[in-house]
C-alpha cells in the first residue's frame, strides 16, 4: 500500500506578504509532509516540489516571512535524524522549498513550539514551559530578532498563521481566561471579495496526549460580495483558503490547489488555475 492510500491528503497554504510567494505543506499521509513553493507573475505559474519530511508538522504553528524567504515551522518524527543529535520535537527555520532547519529550536514536548513573523524584523517562538534552550535572550536570525516573549501580543492567534487577517469574532474558555481568548472568526479583504474563516471551535478543544486533534480540518470558509455582501460558501472539503499577493482567491480540496481570478469565476466553478501535486510528485 502506497503513503497516499493510508490517509486523505490535504493541504494548508502560506502566502506571502510582500512578494508574489506561496509555500504549502502537503500531507500526502500521516506519515508523510512535502513542503511546496509556488512562485507567479501575473498568469505564469512555477511549482517547486521540495523536501519530503517523515513525521508530523503542526501546520497551525508555522508561518511565512513577508519576503517569502523563509519559512517557520513545528515538527515532530523521525527527520530529526539528519541533525546533530535526535530530538523529540522542534521549531526550525528553513528556506522553502527545502525544509533543513537553518536554526533549530529543540522542545522536550509539543505544549510549546512554532511561531509567527510579527513584522519583516521580528520573530516569535513559542518556548513553552521546558524548552531546551534558554528562552530568555533573543537570538538573530540572518536580519531577524528572534524573541521568545510571553506577551500576549505575540501569543493571541499565533496558533492560527495566515497575514492580514482581522479577528471579528472571540470566545472566552474558561482553561484560558480572558487574558488569551481564542478566535472563533477572521475575514480578510481583497477589495472586492471578503473571505470569512471558521474555527470548529468544539473539534478544537478536542484533545489527545495533549495535542490538537485533526490540525488540517479546524477551519471552514465562505466568500461574500457585491453590495448586499451575499455569502457563498465554499466547498465543505476545502481544508484553507486566502488571497494571493495579485488579489486571487486560492483554494485547496484533497490535493488540488484552485485559483479564481473573480467571483464570477468561482461561482461558475470555473478555476484560472489548477494544480494536482499528486502529477508533480
């Protein structure tokens, strides 16, 4: 039986901030994650299939720098072998499309670890409550200072990557308090079209050995438009969804990335692009 067969693939995207940038990471399986850069211009595609990693990544806890140069993630398997000692679990910083860790944070547990990009100067990693490093001094990071701050600024929503997002709606559990209220709804604009994000906000309390429960399959999306801003939903198997740097709705179903150039596109099902990563694999 072939990796593909044992699970549904899916699909979480990383969009890029300041350059026409998109890196995925592609659970082909439970076992096994690619890491996939997608670069543009206009309507010319370059898809660059890149490392194949053994183990899990978190894709709630990694991020994209705005320059699209760099990219942050948590990981947890059997990949560690390649570094100088085995770790259990860590945050790296790699260069997409290959995910080797240029700096790497090693974690004793998964209640800590990942991050985001607050700014094209600043980095935020979770330390948690035992890091294997000293969380008290920030570390520089090619032109980045890393920071490992408990401050809420920084925490609030870093569990949910993704840019340019406006929270609109919060819910208060009472394990967390009101100092750290978790995020229930995001929308984003692009101008014309304004997407909307879900959090199954009881799959997300759902919890085992202390990790999250189904990472990729937390959100759910819908668009709205024109004047009376009338809502369309997306398709119930789309695992993420966002805008590129030109404006496009991007969205992801198995393993296929969709991009809609307007709305009339989208509602005619009529894609400007389609990729499978299963013909570029």
């Amino acid at each position: 039986m072939t990796d593909s067969l044992i699970s549904t693939p899916k699909i979480r995207g990383y969009v890029a901030t300041e350059c026409d940038r998109t890196v995925f990471l592609y659970r082909r399986s439970n076992k096994i994650t690619y890491l996939i850069l997608l670069e543009y211009k206009k309507e010319r595609f370059n898809l660059d299939v890149g490392s194949r990693f053994y183990g899990r990544i978190y894709p709630n806890r990694c991020d994209l720098s705005p320059d699209g140069k760099y990219f942050l993630y948590f990981a947890m398997g059997k990949s560690q072998q390649q570094y100088e000692k085995k770790l259990y679990c860590w945050t790296g910083l790699c260069s997409p499309p290959k995910i080797k860790a240029e700096l790497l944070f090693a974690h004793g547990d998964t209640w800590g670890g990942g991050g985001r990009f607050i700014n094209d100067r600043t980095i935020f990693i979770a330390p948690g409550m035992y890091p294997d490093f000293d969380k008290t001094k920030d570390v520089q990071f090619h032109t980045y200072r890393i920071t490992f701050s408990t401050s809420p600024e920084y925490e609030y929503n870093s569990w949910a990557s993704g840019n340019g997002w406006t929270i609109s709606e919060s819910q208060i559990d009472p394990k967390h308090g009101p100092k750290y209220p978790i995020p229930k709804v995001w929308t984003k604009t692009n101008g014309r079209l304004t997407l909307c994000r879900f959090l199954h906000y009881k799959d997300f309390l759902k919890s085992k050995d202390g990790n999250t429960v189904g990472s990729y399959d937390l959100h759910s999306y819908s668009v709205k438009y024109g004047k009376q801003q009338t809502e369309y939903s997306l398709d119930r198997a789309c695992k993420w969804a966002d805008f590129d740097a030109s404006g496009r709705l991007m969205m992801t179903v198995g393993s296929q990335v969709f991009i809609y150039k307007n709305v009339d596109n989208l509602l005619k099902d009529q894609a400007e692009t389609t990729f499978d990563f299963e013909d570029y694999i």
